[in-house]
C-alpha cells in the first residue's frame, strides 16, 4: 500500500473520528490533528515506503555525525519528547524532508553542497520545524487527495506491474519532495533558526544555507534548460533569492534576541566527514549522463529519449514521458530457461500480440506490441532485462512508440570508454595552495564543462569566489 495514500486516508478518517489537538509550536488548537501515536504510527510505515525508494547512505561515521548533530537540536525543539531518527539518503538528489513523528531525511547530494556544521544543523533544523509545527500532519487534506496525480504503476502492462511504483508516485506527488507552501516553509525556518541558536549556532546560518540552495537551483535550471530537461527543484524555495527576500529575513531576525555570542561553526570537523563522499551515482545504483543509463557491475548500457525524467530507484529505473503521459521501465530478472520471445508472450500475458524475435545489439531479444505498451526483453550474463513502455491512451501511445522503441534497441553491453564514464565521482578534500583558482582546479575535473561552476557552488563561492590558500577545498574525482 503506498503509505502517503494511507496517510491521506487515515487523516481523513481522523478529522471525522477525533476531534482538536493542540498545536506543540502554537500551543492554539488545531483541527486536523492525529494523536502522536498516530503520528509516530504514520511516519513509521512511510519510512518504510522511503526505504524503497531510497537507500542509506553506506557510511556509518556520516550516519553518527548527521544523527548526533540532528539529536542534539531535537533536544532544543519544542517537542524534545519525540523520538528523532536522522538519516542520510543514498541519491544525488539535493533534498532534505521531514515524515511525521521524527522521521528526518538529508540527501549525500545535499551534503555536498554544505559547507559547515552549521549549515547542516540549519537544513536538519528546517526540518525538525515541519516536524514540531507538525506541518506533515495539517499538510494533509481534501484537496491534496486531487494532487497526486499520475500512478506510475497504473500506466504499466498490468500482467508486469509489481505495484512498487505506486509509492514513488504518492510520494512524489505529495507535500514531502515538493514543500509545504511558503507560510510553513518560513515557520520551518524560523524555528530552524531558533534552533540553530538554543544550540550555539549562528541562526544567521539558515539564510546562508537557503542562499547556497538557491545558487544550487539557479544554476540548475540553467543547465535544465540547456539541457532541455525539467530542473531539480528542491522543497522550500521561493523565487526571490534569500539575500532579497525580507520576508526570510525577517523571520529569521525573530530569532535574533537568541543571538550566541560564540557561535560554533565547525568548518573543518563538517568537511572532513565528507572526504571520500559519493558526488555522483553510486557503483551498484549504475551513472545516469544525459539520459543515458550506464551499468559498470551489470556491464550494460542503454539510453532514454531527450526530456524525459528518468527515476533511478533501487529496483528499477524509471522514466517519464515529458507530459507525465508515457513512461517506461527497466527491470530484471534471473533468465528463464526459455526463449527471450517466450517469455515475452508470457508476460503479455498470452495474448495474440505479436512477438518479433531479435538481436539488439548482438544479444538474444524479443519486442512484444500491445494496443497501448511495447515491451522488450533482453537477455545478458543469465539476466532477462525488461524494458517495457505504457501511455495513457492509444493516441499518446502512438506518439511515443517510436521513441520506446529506440530506447529498448539502444540497449547494449558497456563499452570500455562508458565504463571510464560509469565509475561513481567522489568528493575529496583538500587544502588550497596560494594561486590554486575554481578555474584551475576545474581544469581536469571529470565534472566535463560546468567543473568550474560546480566546484563553486559546491565550496559556497558561487558565482564568483576563489579558494583563499590554507582553506579546505571539496573537489570530485
Ligand atoms: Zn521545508
């Protein structure tokens, strides 16, 4: 069951069932409330949902680091009470979000782009707030029932769907990837910033970090529209930059008559949990470069047509058609001992569709057509590989068929120059030596043409900072 759907309905039903609770932050009653075993209840079995869609971060010293800086503001927060549990997600995504009950989330590819420890307590602080204003909680109403738009696994040939991909959809679709609207976006950060200075951190840090992110997002919707693609978004950002917006500002300043007077920042301690980081995919997760997905321990590549937005999850990839009104996906499965048009036919179902056998690339195949879905199976080192294709309706179907075709014929093995390319980036520390530039470090990035751009985003001297010598350095390898 996707647990935000479980969420919507078991809101409901409470706002019928119970009656007010009171607010933690506010003290005022509020009137769509769940108890907080309820609560707890809800965050437990979403998180459950996250695991599918997202891994830990292998790395235990990160994990320990990231919770214990996170436990240390829950203490200081208005509900001390709860139970927190914080945890590094395994995506170069750049996101942080909040489930309720004390399930708190920060991406590696969040991390990346931090520079302190008290940057990092501002981003776990944001998200503590959405957890003691219990915004998850009164996030959930009728209207949002409407929002969750497109089921992913409803699209797929049914006789195929494993149902996973209802989750991602729900979660997607939902407050949680995508903010909470801007009012409680600023109560996050004011009460993120309150503490940030109950905690002996500069609450200035919150505006510094909300500035990085949106230099973040700037620059990747400029690289989105070169690129032709939908720009990363990530939640609780506005349009105005933070160092124009007064309203941040403002709020923020509320927290000033907490002001520390030796606010801890902790550069080089924050910076060297990081050394060593995944920038990029992982090795086991395979490297997606322009929507082309390359596979270094499966030995296997493949590409997906232009402005499409492919998901890669930890048992599938997924992609989406521009309008959300096609989408495809891979999958795999140990190799039956049948033909690959055998267990084509087989997973049409047994239907009269016609199967065409082939060689894709100089491996075993078989495409399946269905009215509205293609499918393709592969066969590779004893894995049947599916790549299978669905739209809303015949029309749309029609429109994509030729571009889910080229995708499940572009499927071969890894070459050896996209197995250079498929080798996972790492963040590495360094020092900076008098003369060392963003431009010069840059110069045999492996980041291609936007190294300089992102070693300064990165390192917090975007657009136009340069490394001062004896200064830690984050650069990718
Ligand atoms: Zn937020």
């Amino acid at each position: 069951m996707p647990s935000i759907g479980k969420l919507l309905l078991v809101c409901l039903a409470l706002l019928g069932a119970t009656g007010c609770a009171q607010n933690p932050v506010s003290g005022r009653q509020d009137f769509v409330m769940m108890s907080e075993a309820q609560e707890v209840s809800v965050g437990r079995s979403s998180d459950a949902d996250i695991r599918k869609q997202y891994r830990e971060y292998e790395a235990p010293a990160l994990q320990d680091y990231v919770d214990g800086v996170g436990q240390e503001l829950a203490k200081k927060s208005h509900r001390a009470n709860l139970k927190y549990r914080f945890t590094v997600l395994d995506t170069p995504e750049v996101n942080a979000f909040a489930l309720p009950g004390g399930y708190v989330y920060i991406t590696r590819g969040i991390l990346a782009y931090l520079n302190s420890e008290a940057e990092l307590a501002a981003v776990l602080g944001h998200e503590i707030g959405h957890v003691t204003a219990r915004h998850g909680v009164r996030q959930q109403s009728a209207a949002q029932v409407a929002d969750i738009g497109l089921a992913v696994a409803s699209i797929f040939v049914p006789q195929l769907n494993s149902g996973a991909g209802q989750n991602l959809t729900n979660i997607l679709g939902g407050a949680l990837l995508s903010g909470y609207g801007r009012e409680h976006e600023l109560e996050a950060d004011r009460l993120g910033a309150e503490y940030l200075a109950r905690t002996e951190y500069d609450p200035q840090a919150m505006i510094r970090v909300v500035g990085v992110l949106k230099n973040q997002e700037l620059f990747d919707a400029e690289i989105a529209r070169q690129e032709g693609r939908e720009p990363r978004r990530y939640h609780g950002l506005f349009a105005s930059h933070p160092d124009n917006d007064t309203r941040l500002q403002q709020v923020v300043g509320e927290s000033g008559h907490l002001t520390v007077a030796n606010p801890k920042a902790e550069y080089g301690k924050f910076l060297q949990h990081l050394d060593g980081m995944t920038f990029s995919e992982s090795a086991d997760q395979g490297v997606l470069r322009d929507n082309k997905f390359m596979h270094a321990e499966l030995g296997l590549a493949l590409s997906f047509p232009d402005g499409w937005r492919v998901l890669n999850l930890p048992d599938k990839l997924v992609a989406v058609g521009p309008q959300s009104e096609a989408a495809m996906q891979l999958t795999s499965e140990a190799q039956p001992p049948v033909t690959p048009a055998s267990l084509a036919r087989r997973l049409a179902g047994n239907s009269d569709s016609p199967v065409e056998s082939l060689d894709i690339n100089g491996l075993p195949a078989a495409i399946v057509t269905l009215p509205a879905a293609v499918a393709g199976v592969i066969y590779l080192d004893r894995k049947a590989y599916l790549i299978q294709g669905k739209a809303k309706s015949r029309a749309a179907f029609a429109a994509n068929r030729k571009d889910m075709l080229e995708t499940i014929r572009s499927f071969h093995t890894l070459s050896a120059a996209e197995r250079k390319l498929a080798k996972p980036l790492v963040i590495k520390l360094i020092t900076a030596r008098p003369g060392d530039t963003y431009a010069r470090l840059a110069r045999h990035s492996p980041l291609g043409k936007q190294a300089e751009n992102y070693l300064r985003l990165i390192n917090g001297g975007y657009p136009d900072g340069e490394p001062k010598p004896g200064q830690y350095v984050k650069i990718v390898e």
